[in-house]
C-alpha cells in the first residue's frame, strides 16, 4: 500500500478546508481509529505475535550487517552503498507493515468485541 507522509500543518490546513459537517465526519473517524490502537500488554502481545513474519531472511541481515560496518569505516563502493540503500528501505517498510499490522489488530479485536 502507498504511504503518503503529511506533516501536522498540512492536515491541518486540509482540515480547515473541510465544511464543518465534514470536519465533525473527520474528527469522528479520527477519534473511532484512535479507540481501536492497541495499547500496552495488548500491543506488545500483537507485536510479539506478529514481528517474526516481518523479519529479514538472515542471510540478508548478515549482508547488512557487513556494509553498514564497511561504511562506518567509509569504504563502501557505489553500487554496496546503492545495496544498503535498498536494504534499509526494505528495513523501513517492514517496520511501518509490521505498526500497521499491530493497528489492524486491535482494529479486528474491536470489532470483534464490540
């Protein structure tokens, strides 16, 4: 799923565009979302359950390890220094699937509860 990254000031200006109907839909939604984050031992359980599944395969990880050794000592090549750049973007994505896989958790269990 894209992801688009808003700064606070920039929702904020959307949302002052918004009539005021549609600005109580939003604060609405947001509010409903907001119930439904899994907080302490309940977001700790969801992540301890989910976290192997968004891991790097190992042999991947020891190749991370190597270029980010190799860069602190400044001698990366330009396609190592390209590898690690795709390596870390993977490392990223993977932690915001694995947050939003936390979220829909506690999504599912509110649903399924209430």
């Amino acid at each position: 799923m894209p992801r688009v990254e808003l700064t606070f000031e920039q929702i904020s200006k959307a949302a002052s565009g918004l009539s005021a109907e549609d600005r109580e839909r939003l604060r609405s939604i947001l509010i409903a979302e907001s119930e439904c984050i899994p907080k302490g031992d309940r977001a700790r359980q969801a992540f301890d359950e989910l976290r192997d599944s968004f891991r790097m395969e190992p042999k991947r990880e020891r190749r991370m390890s190597h270029l980010l050794r190799k860069s602190g000592e400044k001698k990366l090549t330009l396609s190592e220094r390209r590898e690690l750049d795709d390596i870390l973007d993977d490392v990223n994505n993977r932690m915001f699937d694995l947050a939003d896989a936390v979220f829909q958790s506690g999504v599912r269990r509110n649903r399924n509860t209430g």
